[in-house]
C-alpha cells in the first residue's frame, strides 16, 4: 500500500532506481564471483611455485591505480581503496589456504 504524503511519480521513480540498484548489486556479485576464480588460480600457482601468499608490491600498484580510477569515477578514493584492502584480504587468506592444503602430506 503507498503513502499518500508520497507522490505516485516519487514512488514510481523510486521502485525504478532500486530496480537499478538490485541490478548492480547482482553484477557485483558475479563480478566478484568471476575475481575470485581469477585469484584462486593466482593461489595455486603461488602455492606450486613456493611464492608467499601475499605481493605487497603489487597491492600498491592496485591501490594506486584503483585510487585513480575512483577519481575519475567521482567515487571517494578512500572508499574504493578499504573496498580494495577487504578483497585483497579475503584472497590473501584464500592464498594462505590453498598453500596449506598443498603442505600437507
């Protein structure tokens, strides 16, 4: 039921915006699925070739230029790099992971 305080074009262009929204969200969901397909195969060829689980060389080289992409974006650099930091920790465990199960007998 709507709220009559609330104009039916309001209400109208609202459920069109959260369509968009549920939209990106399963995107990003698939895209992150696709990366970390990506990264698991990075962990096991890490693993095979004695490489540690993390490249913190690289991790500055993605955040600088995730950074910029944010800027370009006009998305909060800040933002885009402690989004960055949270995957990247997630698939340094999963690295971590993947190398201890190729240790055991």
């Amino acid at each position: 039921m709507s709220d009559p305080a609330i104009p039916d074009d309001a209400v109208t262009e609202l459920a069109s915006l959260r369509a968009s929204i549920d939209n990106i969200d399963a995107a990003l969901v698939h895209l992150l699925a696709e990366r970390f397909k990506c990264t698991q195969q990075v962990g096991h060829l890490k693993a095979a070739a004695g490489l540690p689980a993390a490249d913190p060389e690289r991790e500055r080289q993605q955040i600088a230029r995730l950074r910029a992409l944010a800027e370009e974006s006009h998305l909060d650099p800040a933002f885009a790099e402690s989004f960055l930091a949270f995957i990247v920790a997630e698939v340094i465990h999963h690295h971590e992971r993947i190398a201890e199960a190729r240790a055991r007998p």
